[in-house]
C-alpha cells in the first residue's frame, strides 16, 4: 500500500498542469473533470502561492467540462469537444491547452483523440492526460511540457549558437518563479546568450512556438522538467544541461561558468560576468558584517523544502551567509535512485559543512528531525541544541518554529503568510535578498 501523505507540499498532476498553463502568456487551461476540481484546485494554487491569483483566465475563471453522472456513464469525450469550441469563441487566447482529471481517465476518454479534431484551425489546442494518480503537481509540470514540446512547438532543423531554452522551474509550486526566471535570464543575456523562458515577464507564445531553434536547453532541476527536457531533444533533437537553482555568489558563479561553456561562451567573458556581478554583491552584503559580527546573528538552521529549494538554501546559508544548515529536510516523494542524485547537491560545500539530508514528506515530522539532529537538554549544564536556530521552509513549520522558539522564512510552497509579487531568491541579487528577509527576522526577534 503507498503511503499517506499528510499535509503534502504540492497539489495532484492537474494542479500542476493548470499552474504551468496560467503562467504561460495569454494560454487557457481547459480542464475535463468532474465539478469541484478547478476551484479546490484555484484556492491550493492561488491562496497558497503568495496570493498569486488567477493570473489570464485562471483562478475561479478556468473553462471545465464539468462531467455528470450522463458523462460518466456515457463517455465525455462529446461533452470535451463542446467545451473546446464554446471556450474558443468566448474566450480570446493564443493558447487553448485541455488537462484531464481522475474521473475522465477512469472511464476512459480518449482526450487525445478529441483534441486531434481542432488541429489545423485557426486557434491552437492541445492536451494531454494529468490526472492526480499519474503524479502531483511537479509531473503535472512536465506532461504539460512535454505535449507543448511535442504537439505546438515547430521543428527546426537549423540551430542557432548562443540561444538557449530555460526551465526546470515550477510556475506557482515556486512561489517566487516570476522574480527568480526574470532574474536567470536577465544573467544569461550579459553572458551575450539568447534566453526563452516560455514564462518570463515580455515572452509571448512565439518564445515556446520557435523554441527548437535553440541549441542548448538549461534544466534547472535534478528532477523537474527532465522528461520534458528528454522529449525536447527526442523531438528536436536539442540537448540538455541540468543545473543546480543558484542563490547567492558561489552557487550562482559554478552555475555561469557551466551554462558558458556547455553554450561556447568565452571563459574570459563568463569571468567579466563574474566579477561585475560579485563586486555588486559583495558591495551590499559587506554592509552586515559589522552587524552580524558584533550583534552575533549566526544562527543554526533547519532547511525545509522541495528538492529545488533545499539544496539551494542549505548552500546559500553555508557559503554565503556563514551559518550552520545542518539539516535539511527534502518535502518531494521521490524515487530512490531520484535521491541519490538530490544528495549528491548536498556536497563540496566551500565552507566544507557537511548536512545531515533527509527525505521526508509528513510535516508533522520536522520535529523529530530537529531534535535527533540536535537532541533535547536531559538535564545537563551544557550541550548542543537547536539555539539560537532558525528554519527556512513553509508555513508548515509554523508549529515547529514555534516550539523550538526560533524564527521561521517561509521561503517554499505553501506561503500564505506573505504576498509574493516579483521578488526573487536566484542569483547575485537573490542572495541579497535572502540575506536581507533572513537578517531581518532576527532582528525583529531581538
């Protein structure tokens, strides 16, 4: 029997694939699912995502098929088509993308045949199957990829040098996608690169449409987005880098100088790049060290978050910010040999810490893990717990920071404690960022 999740960190397949489809420019989901999935599914995604909202057509607005007890019955697949062709004509999109829930792929309805029907009108529909016990909202992330790749982005025999394709970055799932993709890219391009991001702020559906012409793609993820990275080059024969989410000036340096020269960048230029971006970094950040030093804000820490977050964090706060991550805390089901690779970015730290990792998805079990790593006082004069301490995750760790009277970044999915518009936590300026929130929780704290 699988096990029971409680409190996940993330929605079914659909949730996710509704969350991919929001955040690309001017596409409409289309969802083919009994009622009540769309707006449980509208709450989880906005309420829980910094109050993101709906974004164009999403939210509370999505077109659904609403299938009932004659569907189910009879098959929704007449039902599916009606719904298409209403939501073309009511609804002004460049995209029209059909996601799928549990029931209708329990009775099975071919979703793929009927989307088949509207290829080559004048409005572009696609679909495919996400129903929630294909995966959660990461793999709804990747067959949404994986069908666009496959079905609406257009081949191209030709590459062009110095064009590049990024992603690996779950829209909404990160709550700070927007800032964080803006932030890589706008990196990318003082490397000399062409960047398409599908989701970032100015891209429209041509960035995804004309995509094949890159001649490298940056996965951002030693797990999201690489199957859909793997269909991108069975298609179009394009390959793939993955790369670690960089926070802050070590994590962000290694990930320029592999990026330029898997894409043929000078190393002289990536270097210039470097050093620009470290001088401006480093000319902020030296600002806290009388500070830090003389009000001693090095704390002990707890890191909760997906396999993005986690590894990205612990590093960030070892290297950059000179505190202790000795635990972290990994929220994704994963597969085994899908840990084994998260681990492995958990490792050559320059500050040479060496955290404890953990794959756990229950909530309730941070706790525990805290007081292994550091166990409770029995008694004695001295001994070393979890003070002064301090957790990076979600306000999941609500309760837990509570209990152990330490202060609590809620820095992964769910965040309902803060309103998230364009900030960023990736790269140079990220890390300032982070510095910044963190520093300023203690301080609030005194």
């Amino acid at each position: 029997m699988s096990k029971v999740i409680e409190r996940p960190r993330f929605t079914c397949a659909l949730g996710g694939a509704i969350g991919t489809v929001q955040a690309l420019p001017r596409a409409i989901p289309i969802l083919h699912t009994s009622p009540g999935c769309g707006g449980n599914l509208a709450g989880a995604l906005s309420g829980a995502s910094g109050y993101h909202g709906g974004s164009y057509c999403g939210g509370q607005t999505l077109p659904s098929s609403n299938v009932a007890e004659r569907d189910i019955v009879f098959g929704g697949e007449e039902r599916l088509a009606e719904q298409i062709e209403n939501t073309i004509r009511i609804m002004d999109g460049d995209l029209y993308f059909v996601v799928t829930g549990c029931m209708v792929e329990m009775i099975g309805d071919d979703v793929n045949q009927v989307v088949k029907q509207f290829r080559g009108g004048e409005h572009p529909v696609v679909g495919t199957e996400t129903t929630s016990f294909k995966g959660n909202s990461y793999k709804g992330y990747d067959y949404v990829l994986s069908a666009l790749f496959r079905d609406f982005t257009e081949p191209a025999p030709v590459k062009k040098a110095g064009t590049v394709n990024l992603f690996g970055i779950v829209p909404l799932q990160d709550v700070f996608w927007k800032g964080n993709i803006d932030t890589l890219k706008e990196l990318l391009e003082k490397l000399g690169l062409t960047v398409n991001t599908f989701f970032g702020t100015g891209e429209t559906m041509d960035n995804l449409r004309y995509a094949a012409s890159a001649s490298l793609n940056i996965v951002l993820s030693r797990v999201y987005g690489q199957e859909a990275a793997q269909t991108f080059q069975e298609v179009h024969d394009v390959p793939w880098l993955t790369a670690e989410f960089p926070i802050g000036d070590h994590a962000t340096s290694a990930f320029l100088r592999k990026v330029g020269e898997a894409a043929g960048v000078p190393a002289e230029q990536v270097e210039q790049v470097i050093a620009g971006e470290r001088k401006y970094y480093y000319d902020f950040l030296q600002r806290l060290s009388d500070s830090y030093n003389d009000l001693d804000f090095q704390r002990y820490a707890t890191v909760v978050g997906d396999a993005n977050y986690a590894q990205a964090l612990t590093r960030f706060l070892a290297d950059d910010l000179g505190w202790l991550p000795e635990l972290a805390i990994v929220t994704d089901p994963l597969l085994p040999e899908e840990e084994d690779d998260i681990r492995a970015g958990f490792r050559d730290y320059h500050s040479g810490l060496e955290p404890t990792v953990v794959f756990d998805t229950d909530a309730s079990n941070v706790a525990k893990h805290i007081n292994r790593q550091w166990p409770q006082s029995k008694g004695q004069r001295y001994y070393d717990g979890f003070l002064p301490g301090f957790i990076a995750g979600s306000v999941m760790e609500r309760d837990t920071a509570e209990q152990f009277k330490v202060p609590l970044l809620a820095v992964s999915y769910p965040i309902t404690n803060r309103v998230v518009l364009n900030r960023t936590y990736a790269g140079f300026k990220g890390g300032l960022t982070l510095a910044e929130d963190a520093i300023s929780l203690l301080v609030s704290h005194r």
